[in-house]
C-alpha cells in the first residue's frame, strides 16, 4: 500500500461559548472562533484516512501551507502504515528550525490521518489497533468553565452533561482577582456536588507564591488536580509544590516535545500529565510518552479532542479517562457517543469519523 495522495481543508468554527480572559485585560477576550485543518490521505489500496489539527488564534494558514508544501512531499509514495518511520522522517525534515510549534501541530493532522488509515487497513477501530484496554471511557468536560463565564452559568450548562454521564469539569483560573478564581471554583463546586469532580487549569499563570496560597484552599475544597499552575519552566517551582501539596499536580498542555514529558515523568513531580495530541506531532509521539508514563505510574489524560481521546482512553489501560469539548460535534458524525455513564468509541474501522458536508461548506475558510 503505498501514499498517492494529500489533500486539505480549512474550517473556521465558531466556539459559541462565552470568552475568555487574559492577566492583561481580565474582560472576556480571546478567540471566539476554532480554526482545523483537514487532511485527507489516498492511497493505492483504496483505503482513506482523515485527520485534523486544530489551531486557537492565528496560525491555521501557516498550517495548511505546511503540509501542504513540506509535509505532503514527505509522506508521498510511502506505506502509510509505517507511522514510526514517517514520524521520524518529517521530524528530519525540520530539524534545520526544529519540529516544534507550527511544524508539528501541522504533522498531527496527517499523522492522525496515517493512524486512521491504519486501523481501516486492518479493519478495525482505533482502540482496537491501540490495544482494546477498555469498551468505554468515563469523561470530563473541558470547555464550559472559562474564566469569562460566571459560576451559576456553567453549573446550568454542566448539569445536562453530568446526567449523561459526565464525571465532572476542568474550571480555567487566571482572571488577575485571585480572590474571584477562589469563589468560583468553590461555587462551581458546590452547585455541581459531592458525586462531581472539579480539576483547575491555571495555564502558568499564577507565581509560586500564589499557587501555594491556593493549594490549600483546593485542598479544602477537594478538586482532582491542579492544571499547569505557574510557568512549565519552573522546575524548582514544580518540585517545591510537589512536596508540600496533597492536590495531585498535573502538566503538559503547552509542552511541544516528548523530551519535556520524560523529564517531569521522570522527576516523579507529577501525577497526571496532559499532552495535546496537536501540539506534540500526533498519536506516534504521544504512544512513546504514554509507554514512559506507564512505567512511572503516572496518568496520561491528553487534552481535549474526545474524537481521538476516546480511542486512546479506550486502547490504552494508562488514559483513565476522556478530556471533552464540543467544538467539532457539527463537523463529524459518527465520533463517540455517550452510553450507560460513559463514552463509546465509534465501532467503524479508523476513527469513525464522516465529515458533515453541510458544516465544511458552511465554516470552509477558502477552497482549492
């Protein structure tokens, strides 16, 4: 079986959803749109693959023209199958600027597209091929509770959600009013209940200081981790607050390399890493960051995209659970789907996925 083909496609899709807010201007900004990228991979056999990244703020059309002009020349004519050697393949070919940032949130695409051909060449779905550890995952949600949108609201939003099975949601702080992040953790708590649970997600911002002051409080409270709460290059910070907190410290969701996963895994910081399968290159780099958590007993729980973390949650015993956010729940039909308090990859080979042809014409940013 052999690559004939690369094509792409770029969606602009409104996020629908109050904004968010910057330690700069703590009114609720940032973007109220989601740009992915579509990859689509033909092969000699007949077989299809589809894969996607997504990008938040500018970026998509730099993007798009990477896999289009680097990329696409890379894995044309090679097995498609032959993930770990492409990988490698396209990571060579950037070694010159480095495979981070732009160039690997452009590889995931068509390495997710190359893993979805994969399991459709071997007829099987995506968890199957990954390693079949469970027929389904519980979730969280992910994209309710940010910081523009008030405690009440997001409980009102949250409580259709917990009734078809959702274990509860990550809360995002960093508004800049420390004592307002408090009082809505709290209140989300509180309106959600005992049976919920509640991460937090600082995204780097807070000082060393102020992330201790709020560890207590957390651990009055009872939420499950604290996401990224002062910048990831804070060792010395990080270990600090892995002796004294008894909230569970999670990392990973700007990390842009495996190299920066084996190291926090390795320092025994951490007991929930949150790799985002767009930002690290794809499924091939986050299978070799999962094997290294594995053995450190530490969780892998990778970030948002329930259309590829069902099928990780569900082949991989590591991934406990599936990070959830609606943004492309109009462009796919058949992804997973809540059943008996959990969600249930798709039993299609690959992924499971179909594009909604409605959706891409409606959100399409430019056609070729």
């Amino acid at each position: 079986m052999h690559l004939l083909s690369l094509t792409t496609d770029h969606l602009r899709i409104p996020l629908g959803k109050p904004g968010r807010v910057s330690l700069s201007d703590p009114k609720p900004t940032g973007p109220d749109t989601v740009d992915l990228v579509l990859v689509r991979v033909d092969t000699d056999a007949g077989v299809t693959g589809l894969g996607f990244t997504y990008v938040l703020g500018p970026g998509a059309t730099a993007v798009r023209g990477l896999i289009d002009a680097e990329i696409a020349p890379v894995v044309s004519g090679e097995d498609p199958r032959d993930t770990d050697r492409l990988f490698a393949k396209a990571a060579t070919r950037f070694r010159g600027v480095g495979f981070t940032g732009l160039a690997a949130r452009a590889y995931s695409a068509v390495d997710i597209a190359l893993w979805d051909l994969k399991a459709k060449a071997a007829g099987v779905p995506l968890f199957r091929l990954l390693g079949n550890a469970r027929a389904a995952a519980p979730f969280f949600v992910s994209d309710l509770a940010t910081p523009g949108r008030s405690a009440a609201d997001v409980v009102k939003a949250a409580k259709p959600l917990l009734k078809l099975g959702a274990t509860g949601l990550r809360v995002e702080v960093g508004t800049g009013d420390l004592r307002a992040d408090a009082d809505r953790v709290r209140e989300i708590s509180d309106g959600l209940g005992e049976d919920a649970s509640v991460s937090v997600a600082a995204d780097g911002r807070f000082d060393l200081g102020t992330a201790e002051a709020l560890t207590h409080f957390f651990e009055d409270i009872g939420v499950d981790w604290f996401e990224d709460p002062i910048p990831t290059a804070d060792t010395l910070g990080y270990q600090k607050l892995a002796n004294l907190m008894e909230v569970p410290l999670a990392v990973g969701s700007s990390f842009d390399t495996r190299e920066r996963f084996f190291r926090v895994i390795r320092d025994g910081m951490v007991r929930t890493i949150r790799p985002d399968v767009c930002r690290i290159g794809g499924i091939t780099p986050l299978l070799k960051v999962a094997t290294v958590a594995e053995a450190f007993q530490v969780s892998v729980s990778p970030v948002r995209l329930p259309e590829v973390g069902t099928h990780l949650a569900c082949g991989l015993g590591v991934v406990p659970h599936v990070d959830t956010v609606s943004w492309f729940a109009d462009v796919f039909t058949g992804g997973p789907k809540p059943e008996s308090g959990k969600l249930v990859p798709p039993a299609e080979a690959g992924l499971g996925l179909v594009l909604t042809e409605s959706a891409v014409a409606r959100w399409r940013v430019s056609s070729r």
